[in-house]
C-alpha cells in the first residue's frame, strides 16, 4: 500500500464522486476499498498513533505497532461496516475503536506478533515522533477522558490541516501562484504576530489590494480543500455539514 | 508534510471562517458576534471611507432555508427606514458562496449591558418608549420583529436606541385575507402591505409549525409554533417583558420593587391571552407615558387614597405653595398686627 501522505494528497487519488469512505471500505471493489484506506489512513493514522502515545504511555516503537496493528485490524476485521453515522461521527468511532483495540493488545500482549505476511503500512512514524515530542505533552496535565477526546480531535484537525496546506501548495506550484503561497505562509502559518498587509506588500514587491486579493484566494482555496478532505470522510453530508461547522466554527 | 502549531491552527480555522471579501469593496477589520444564523463582521467601506457591519451566513449555501432568510431579513430591514431601526447599506452573496448584507456599524453597548449604568427609572423608561417607536414604526409597515429582546437592542454611543436583528421578521400581510372582516390591531399593522412576493417567501420562511424566538420574551403564541395566530401583539407581548427587564434593572444594587401602576403595564403587556394586552405598541407606549407624567393608566384601577398620592405627587409644589399660603393667611388672621 502506498504512503497515505502522498497517494492521498490533494485528495488525488480518491475518485470526486461522491462516494464516502466507508461505503467504499465496505464495498466489494479492491481497487476502491484500497484508496478509501489511503484516504482514511492519511486523515486519521497521525491522530491514532499521538493518542496511543500520550493516553496509554506507550514508547514510540509500541505505539508504532499498535497505530500499524490498528489500521491493518480495521481493514481485515471490516470494522467499519458496523459504523452507524446517525449514531456517531466517523472519528469518535475511530478514536473508541482504536481504545479498543489497545485494551485488548494490552490484555492479551504477545498474543500475536504482526509482521511477516501481514500487511504493512507505510507511515512516516518519525515525522509524527518528531510532532509529537516538539508539542512537549505532559500526560499529567491531560487527566480526563474528555481531554483525551479533545486531544484526539485536535490532532485529527491539526492533521486535516496538514494535509490541506500540502495541497494548497501543490496546487499553488500547478497555478504559478507562488506569491500567493508565500503569503498565505507568512500570515496564516506562522506562529509570530500579524503582519499588515502593506508590509507584505513591500516584501512582495506587489500593492495592498493583490495581497488582499491573493490571500482571499488562498484562504479560499484551503478552506475547499480542507472541505474536500472531510467530505471524503464523512459519511452522510449531514456529517459533512457539522464537521465542517465544528472545523471552521459557527452554526 | 507541514508541522502546525496550535497557534497556526487557529490561525487557520479562523482563516477558513473569515469571509472572502474579494471582489467587494469592504475590507475586514475584525470579528464581532456570532448568532443563530450567520456571524457579524466589522469591515472598512474602502469607497465611502466609513465603517460598517457584514452580517454573514457561516457557510456557503448548505441549504436554501438560510441564504433565504438572510436575503428576507435584509429585505425586511430595507422596507424599515426609521431612526431606531438599523439601516442596510448592501446585500449579496460572496465569492465563497455565502449571502450576507451590510449594515451601519453601531459602536455602543447591548440594551442588558448599559441599563445598568442608568440609576433613574423615568431614564430607562424613556429609553424603552424609543424602543417602542421604531416597533411601533415596523408594525405600520407589516413587520413583526418576533424576537424582542435586551440583546436585540444597541444603545449607541450618542445615546440613539436602535432594534437590531430583524432575522426572525415576519411580514403580516396574509393576516389581511384572513381576517377581512376587519379585525382591531391587524388593520392598523396592515396597513402598508409589502410587495406580494415578499409574501410568499416570509411565509414559506417562518411558516406555520416553526417555533422560532427566544424563551422568556417569546409569545404564548409564538411558542406555540402557531405562527399564523400572530400579530402585533406578540411583539407586544415581548416588549411587556423587556420592560420588566429594564424598569426592575437587575444590575442595579439595590432593587426597589415596581410602582404597581407599572407593574400593571407591564403586566398587561405580557398577558397570557393575547386579547387581553395592549391592543398596539402606540396604546402601551401612551399608557406608559401617562405613568411618567403621573397621570392614571389604563392597566391600573386606582384606590382612593392612590389617587390622592398620585394627585399630590403630581402637583406637589403647587400644593405646597397654596399650602404655605394658606398658613401664612391664617397665622395673619390669627395673629393680626396692632
């Protein structure tokens, strides 16, 4: 299977049909059932293997196995077909499937070493070790359920981000649009204060009113992107719907 | 692929709610409130050099019902030139698909918040007769406001009262065919109808079945759901309560209880059965302002000694000066100079 980081990027490989993910996990064409696990891989695996590190204490490589264990049980145990989208969302099912699963590897540790003929998944775990260790989180300061569940969910937006900002930059290299990349870049993506608009125009060699209009165009431009991505995962556009309401607030 | 920072993701989250102002002449300054229905925004006017308000839809079309009541509450506030009603300036859809309209940005405070810092009861009550005005303004043209309440009114920096939020509005103009026979308060709020495709839409819009409005101010009726049942008397209904609300100023650090004429008022005003309140905003609002002036009110049957307080406050210094010249006559009779 491929990296889900690439083959998932700029929701490529997914077909823009609307067919959910689930469906197509749950269906009976390969080829379809393949990339909907990319596509589910790519949104969730980053999400999965911080919250196996921080909830359960896990070193890197236990995580690691487990995160891998996971994905490759939801596949070969067709987990999903038991997800009902008007009683859940995908992604608090994932998070209690993946709690699961982890309770049970840790009841029966060494019951099964996967490895061998078992699929593998190819996921980038230092890029995610490297995240994980650069936000520093102190478990203790995390006691609840609920905060383990709000983690889940930011990692989940931090890594649908991600991925959005990856194809925003694709598709800005497509367009010949750096400028409006790099601005994007510096007062969306970067952690210092707002910068005014004049002086990015200066920087940019460009007038006040391209930058509010290139900006408007990224911003707009990931805003459908980051759309595109959750729509692939959501089941029911009603899900869509409140998903991309709790992503990008209001009612 | 890219680490973000916590930081950055709010950034962004914000980034992807911002509205796309490209292609308008208004530039965003910054986020105000968000409400049921869309979230205002306060943004330059780049060719008028003036600020003003967008109210936006939080999302670009997910079903008609919204872009359409945005596009009738911009509507109803076009037809609603009043000094005490928010004016619109503009209203369309942006480039992401989302409708909005853009409105005077009033710098001031909500009703709930600056009633308490207005200690004289005659002050508040003076400031809700406004309220009234431009509700009494609404319902002459066919407007029933339908959500009525402290954080729907904005008291401006120069003291102006303004009713905000008209996205509950309903045009009352199928009242006509249904009460042709001349009912009371209906004739006067139907007077002025709208166009009649504005019917339709308002109909179909907060038709019949849809319980909209805000527990504690709502009508009986309106929470009913039975919107075809309302007239200017639910708005009146709302206005009794938010009365209460401004006469007893909860904020205040010590609570007096209500003159009992007053009390009345407002009691008539909020009146479980719609027959028995204020039969339009004009009638409450000269009760009220026979109150302030000391005179008797209708909601209000007065006891003999009540009438002679009311009396005696009312003309308290012209009582005191025949009084003390009345003294001073007697004390020259009684005691008269050699």
């Amino acid at each position: 299977m491929a990296p889900p980081e690439k083959s998932a990027a700029a929701g490529g490989n997914f077909p823009q049909t609307r067919i959910s993910v689930v469906a197509a996990i749950r269906g009976g064409d390969p080829t379809e059932r393949s990339r909907a696990l990319d596509v589910l891989c790519g949104a969730y695996w980053k999400p999965v293997y911080k919250y196996i590190r921080l909830k359960f204490s896990k070193s890197p490589e236990e995580a690691q196995d487990l995160t891998q264990g996971f994905f490759v049980e939801l596949l070969e145990r067709n987990l999903l077909s038991r997800f009902a989208a008007e009683k859940s969302r995908l992604r608090t099912y994932v998070r209690l499937c993946a709690d699961s699963f982890v309770l049970n590897e840790i009841k029966f540790a060494g019951r099964q070493k996967r490895g061998g003929e078992v699929v593998h998944l190819a996921l980038d775990f230092s890029s995610a070790e490297g995240e994980f260790a650069a936000q520093a989180i102190n478990p203790a300061s995390i006691p609840s359920p609920v905060h383990f569940e709000d983690f889940f969910e930011k990692e989940w937006i931090r890594s649908l981000f991600s991925s959005a900002v990856t194809d925003l930059k694709e598709l800005c290299v497509a367009r010949d649009k750096p400028t409006a990349f790099s601005l994007f870049e510096a007062y969306d993506l970067s952690d210092e204060g707002d910068r005014s608009y004049a002086q990015m125009a200066a920087e940019n060699g460009i007038s006040a009113s391209d930058v509010t209009n290139q900006l408007a165009w990224a911003r707009r431009e990931f805003r459908r992107l980051a759309q595109e991505r959750l729509r692939a995962i959501c089941e029911t556009d009603e899900e869509y719907h409140h998903e991309s309401r709790s992503l990008f607030g209001g009612g | 692929m890219r680490f973000l920072s916590d930081k950055s993701l709010e950034k962004l989250r914000s980034a992807g709610s911002a509205p796309d102002l490209s292609g308008t002449r208004y530039e965003l300054v910054r986020f105000v409130a968000r409400g049921g229905m869309g979230s205002v925004y306060v943004a330059t006017d780049r060719l008028l050099r003036r600020r003003v308000a967008l109210k936006i839809l939080e999302h670009e079309n997910p079903n008609d019902d919204l872009s359409a009541r945005l596009l009738h509450e911009s509507r109803v506030l076009a037809q609603l030139e009043h000094p005490g009603i928010v004016p619109i300036h503009d209203a369309g859809t942006l480039a992401d698909g989302r409708a909005f309209y853009v409105m005077k940005f009033v710098e001031g405070s909500r009703l709930d918040q600056f009633i308490a810092g207005v200690a004289s009861l005659p002050d508040r009550l003076r400031l809700f007769l406004r309220v009234c005005d431009a509700v009494s303004f609404a319902h002459s043209r066919g407007v029933l406001h339908r959500d009525l309440k402290p954080a729907n009114i904005m008291v401006g920096a120069f003291g102006e009262v303004l009713v905000m939020d008209w996205g509950l509005a309903k045009l009352l103009s199928e009242l006509v065919s249904l009460r042709a026979s001349g009912a009371d308060s209906e004739t006067l709020i139907t007077d002025k109808l709208p166009a009649s495709s504005e019917i339709t839409e308002s109909t179909a819009i907060t038709g019949e079945g849809l319980i909209l409005g805000t527990p504690g101010y709502m009508s009986p009726e309106q929470a009913r759901g039975d919107s075809s049942t309302l007239d200017a008397r639910s708005d009146i209904f709302s206005l009794g309560k938010l009365l209460q609300f401004i006469a007893e100023n909860p904020s205040a650090v010590s609570h007096t209880s209500l003159p009992r004429p007053l009390r009345a008022i407002c009691e008539r005003a909020f009146a479980e059965n719609s027959a028995d309140r204020y039969s339009s905003v004009a009638d409450f609002a000269s009760d009220l302002v026979r109150f302030l002036d000391g005179q008797q009110v209708s909601a209000y049957r007065e006891n003999l000694f009540e009438r002679t307080y009311r009396f005696y406050q009312r003309y308290q210094a012209a009582i005191l000066l025949i009084t003390a010249y009345l003294v001073m006559r007697a004390l020259f009779i009684l005691f008269p100079r050699h």
